[in-house]
C-alpha cells in the first residue's frame, strides 16, 4: 500500500523523471507497475490492537500507511499527492474532484468572518464568482484590483483583516503574469498569505513555491490530466497548511475518486513531454497571427509586444500553450472564422492533447451584453486558443486558410 509522504525525499532533478518516478516507492502493491485504483470505501483491521496503533499514529502525528475511511483518504490518492508534491517543489499536495472545489475549499477552510480578499480582475469568471456573492454570506470581502497594478494592491489591504492576495500566473484571457517577487515582498510586509492558481504555467514552466508563495493551486483537469477526459484539481504548499486542508476535507466530503486520481496520475507521467511541445507550438503559433494581417493583437507572454514579456522571461521555462487573440471583424466574423477550422474543437478547457478553441463573447460571457463585457474588458473577436499536441504547421495552415476568408469589411473600428 502506497504511504502518504511530503516531498523531502525522493526527488530527481528533471521534470519528466519526477512525473514518472518521484512520490511512490518503487514496488506500488501487487507487482504493479502502475498505481492501482484502489476501489473501496472502508478499510478493515486485522484486530483490535491494530486500530489502536492506527489511531495513535493518527491522533499524536506518527506514521500512516493506511486509511481507515477512504473520505479520510485512499492509496490512488496519496500516490497522486505524492508526485504533485514533488513536480511543484512542494512538502505536501491535497487533491479535489475539480480546480473550483480546490479553491473553494480553501477559502471556505482558511478564513473567518470579518475578513478580506484581494484578487485581480484577469481571473477566471467563476471564482471571482465565488468570492464576490458566496464569501460575502459569510461575512467575507473580497477587493478587484487590476491586474499588474502593485500600488492599487498595496492600498487594498486592509491591516489585521486582508488574509490572502489571489491571482493568476498567465491570467485567463489575457495570459497576465504576476512579478512573483514584487508580489511575495508586498505580501510578507503586510503579513498577508498568498494564493496563485497557476494552472496555465504548470510546474513545467514555474514552480511558485521556490518564490514564498504560500500556497498554489491548478484545475488539474487541464495540464495535469492533459488529455481531456478528467476532472481534478490540487492545492500545494507546506505541510501543516495541507494538513488541515486535507482534515477539512474529510469534513466537507470533496474527496476525488480512486479512478479519477488514476487517470490524473497517468496524464502526469507526459506532462513534461507535453507542455514542452505546447510552448514551442504555442511561440509559433502566436508569431504567426502577429504578423497576418487580419488580426488585430495577439496575447502571448512569449511576444516583446505582451506587457508582462518582461516578467515572463525572467520567471517562466517556458509561456505556455494557450493564445489569445483579437480577430479583425465583428462577433459574427470571428465566430465564422472559428467554425470554419478544421483541428481545434469548439469547447471549454485547455491543456489537453486536442487544440480547443473559444470565443469568450459566447462561452463564458453570453449572459452579458456586448457593451457589459467590453466593460469587463472582453471584446466580441476575443478568441483564446489552447493548442494540443498536434504539428504547429499543420495548425498554421488551418488558421492561414480560414483567416483569408475573414472580410475586410467586418473589420472592427
């Protein structure tokens, strides 16, 4: 049976051998090469003796290496911790049947009544949801900055009562990237904790943590899973902070099924391989429509025309598999040109072996009117591309024979 364990030992140098090898010992039960999907909702002791030894380890911090409730935890799960622990440089990793239970989660866990948030305003829709109309139930503020504005940040907090700052490092749409040292300082001053959804960088490209980070998250359904086909989401960080999310959630009842933490953990194995892939296909990709004619801007942190390039560079291995970009016509043109191509599929998500493809105006903002979303700062040719695994040249081709049907006359003023 695979043993819970933080990630102090057992770590290799590259990316692709911890994704293979790192977190679980080497013979994972049965002589399987693979973790196996450990099926059961309660586990039996041989007698009374071995309950007490149990609940000593339990109760006063001893060693576990077994469950005696799987909503307390299950062996597919530790060995799926255990290697996201290590791949994110982390002491320890709790995982959720999905990236927003993750987040909820913890904020549900960590803040009281009375408290307060910051976030940035490029962050995914439902959990800025979340905060705004749940957290405010109980008691809970939340304060919208702009993204990449330090100074507004700074006077955001509220002293004695701002608990966290949470953003996203690329943002989604615009793939903003936070100045991790600059917010970690400004943080550590006014003794605020810090959360980071990451999940567009993956710990392929940043590793959070190695900057004080307190805590960083990922909807694993996307990179981790990478093959679009699971849910899961994770939060990384130390070990005493884990914990108790981890207590918390035998309380709350999100625990990830052993078939869903299968899967996750198959999709980490490649992870490396490909998001590699990804970025290269993704700085190709991102090159081309800069320079065609019908299109208005590109967003990519892997172009010197990003505002956050800068940054990027710096901080990041590589920028990512995900574009946005502006089409040069109106909603109906750029949605033309988006039915018109023949790789990437039309649907939500990214970070999975097939390209998907989205138009915002419609996806995540069709209850809005054009001028309520332009005022949140989605255009209608907003489109954000997430690029899979497949040939960066025969994607090109695809955008190349599409766009040249996209009218002059649609251009937008």
């Amino acid at each position: 049976m695979t043993k819970r364990s933080s990630a102090k030992n057992g770590s290799y140098q590259g990316e692709s051998t911890n994704a293979v090898h790192g977190g679980a010992p080497r013979d994972k039960g049965f002589h399987a090469m693979t973790t196996p999907i450990v099926q059961s909702a309660t586990y039996a002791f041989a007698d009374t003796a071995k309950v007490i030894e149990f609940l000593e380890a339990k109760v006063y911090g001893g060693e576990l290496d077994r469950e005696e409730y799987a909503r307390y935890g299950n062996p597919s799960t530790w060995s799926l911790e255990s290697r996201i622990a290590r791949l994110e440089g982390a002491e320890d990793a709790v995982v959720y049947p999905s990236g927003m239970s993750a987040v909820t989660s913890l904020f549900l866990t960590v803040l009281r009544p009375d408290t307060h948030i910051i976030m940035t305003d490029d962050c995914y829709r439902r959990t800025r949801q979340f905060c705004e109309t749940t957290l405010k139930k109980f008691g809970i503020d939340t304060s919208i900055v702009r993204m990449g504005d330090y100074d507004a940040l700074e006077a955001a907090i509220v002293p004695r009562k701002t608990r966290f700052i949470f953003t996203e490092t690329p943002t989604n749409p615009y793939l903003r990237v936070a100045d991790l040292r600059r917010l970690v300082d400004l943080a550590k001053q006014n003794r605020v904790m810090t959360l980071l959804d990451t999940t567009f960088a993956t710990p392929v490209n940043l590793k959070p943590l190695d900057y004080g980070v307190d805590f960083v998250m990922h909807s694993a359904t996307k990179y981790y899973g990478g093959h679009n086909d699971v849910l899961g989401g994770v939060i990384a960080g130390d070990t005493g902070r884990v914990r108790a999310l981890k207590d918390a959630r035998g309380i709350f009842g999100n625990v990830i099924d052993p078939h869903q933490a299968f899967l996750l953990e198959r999709g980490l194995k490649t992870l490396a391989l490909r998001v590699r892939h990804q970025n290269e296909s993704a700085q190709k990709v991102a090159e081309y429509l800069e320079s065609h004619g019908k299109i208005d801007r590109v967003y990519y942190p892997g172009l010197p025309s990003h505002p956050d390039h800068d940054i990027a560079s710096a901080q990041m291995e590589g920028f990512g598999g995900v574009i946005s970009f502006e089409v040069a016509g109106d909603i109906r043109a750029t949605s033309d040109f988006i039915d018109r191509l023949r790789i990437p599929y039309i649907a939500p998500s990214l970070g999975g072996t097939e390209s998907l493809i989205e138009q915002p105006a419609y996806f995540s903002y069709y209850d809005l009117s054009s001028e309520e979303r332009l005022a949140i700062g989605i255009k209608d040719n907003l489109v954000r591309f997430a690029l899979g695994i497949e040939d960066p040249e025969d994607i090109i081709a695809d955008l190349e024979a599409s766009l040249k049907k996209v009218p002059a006359a649609a251009r937008m003023a």
